[in-house]
C-alpha cells in the first residue's frame, strides 16, 4: 500500500507495524516526521537575511503574470505593498528592523494557506514552533546554504507576498461566493506544494504548531461528543 507523506518528497521513513491500519500507519508517519523536524529544527540556527535596500521580487513576480507594462507596474505596486503591510505586522514587536526574519516569513506563509484551505486559525504563539519545525524545509526550499544574499533576500519578498496575497483574497472571497472561496483553496494548495513540497491533505495547525490532520479531526470528535453527553 502506497502511504503518503506531508513531505512530497520524505527523507526519512520510519517502520510501520505489519498489522496497521492505514489510518495508523499514516498518522504514525505524519507524527514522526513532525517531531523529527521539531527536534532537528530547535538545534539549528534562525534564517535571517539583511533586508534589501530596493526590493526586487514585486518587479519580478509582476513580470511573470502580464507583458503589458502598465499591468505590470500597476500588479508591482500591489505587491509592494503586500510586502510592506506585512513588514509592519511581523516586525512591529522587534528592534531587528535591517533584517528579514525567512523562517518566520515560512511559518506565517503555511499558517496561512492551512487557514485557508482547513479554516484553522493560529496565533503568534504557534508561529514560534512552527518555525522551528519547518527550518530544514526553509533551508532546502531557499537552497539556503548555497544560496547569495540576494537570492535569499528575493526568497523571503516572495513567501511574504505570497502569504499576504493569500491572505487577502481569502477574507474578500468569502463575500464573493463559494467559487471564490475554491479559487482560493487551490491556490494555497499549490503554493504549499510547488514552493515548499508540503502534502496539505496531511496537516493541520495546533498549539504545538503542525500536527497530523486525522488526530486533530479527532480531538475536535471527541470534544463535541464529550459536550453532547
């Protein structure tokens, strides 16, 4: 039986009892593989990167969707601005203001497409265990290692508008309609499985960050069944 990962591409797969039901066997996958990135993640450094004087990822991802020049500079603008509202949110309570905090920039990026795409909402509490939990992911998206300055500058300017993009058309789609909704939920699919490898159907958010999807569904079960008695 072919067992799916909350990593596209697992590095590591623990043994499964021969007599495991498949949910087990997938939640016992899902809870290893977060706890190893939970461990492996607390012992390595934060991913911060100075902040670049000119930001050049609106331009560049404006570029991408239209060859019209005053589309594009009207998108890059948007984007700008994106990038700067969320500046002022995650950065307000900290002194670092020459630099750009990547790993906290992932971690509000998947807290948010989750939200979107689960309605699960999370606090900043949450963002702190979740960074640490998606560190080694952080570093293999952004190649951090080998990774200039500028290419990790442009990495975080995109997870930021991206995050914030998402964001945003998921609270104006919910007056516009279940389609708009669906348009929105695929989006945050993709993005959490073409820029970071992450299997959604998978996870969920917790107060210890990511946790299995099943397991959460089935606090929630029990909760409301305890209610009901």
């Amino acid at each position: 039986m072919t067992k799916r990962s909350i990593l596209r591409n697992p590095i590591h797969r623990p043994t499964m009892p021969s007599r495991a039901t498949p949910a087990l066997m997938r939640k016992t996958l899902v809870d290893a593989l977060l706890h190893l990135s939970l461990s492996e993640g607390a012992s390595q450094p934060s991913l911060k990167v100075e902040r670049a004087a000119v930001a050049t990822a609106p331009s560049r991802m404006a570029a991408a969707q239209t060859s019209d020049p005053a589309a594009r500079a009207q998108i890059a603008a948007s984007y700008s601005r994106y990038l700067d509202t969320y500046r002022a949110i995650a950065q307000a309570s900290t002194e670092e203001q020459s630099l750009d905090d990547v790993g906290r920039a992932v971690a509000f990026f998947v807290a948010v497409n989750l939200h979107a795409l689960h309605g699960v909402d999370a606090d900043t509490h949450v963002l702190i265990p979740l960074e640490r939990q998606l560190r080694r992911l952080t570093r293999d998206a952004s190649k951090w290692d080998t990774a200039s300055t500028p290419e990790r500058q442009a990495f975080f300017e995109q997870i930021a508008i991206a995050a914030m993009l998402v964001s945003g058309t998921r609270a104006s789609a919910a007056s516009q309609g279940p389609q708009a909704v669906s348009g929105v939920r695929r989006a945050a699919r993709t993005y959490l499985e073409q820029t970071l490898g992450l299997n959604p159907d998978l996870v969920t958010l917790g107060p210890t960050g990511m946790v299995p999807r099943e397991h959460n569904t089935t606090a929630r079960l029990a909760a409301t069944a305890g209610q009901r008695a």
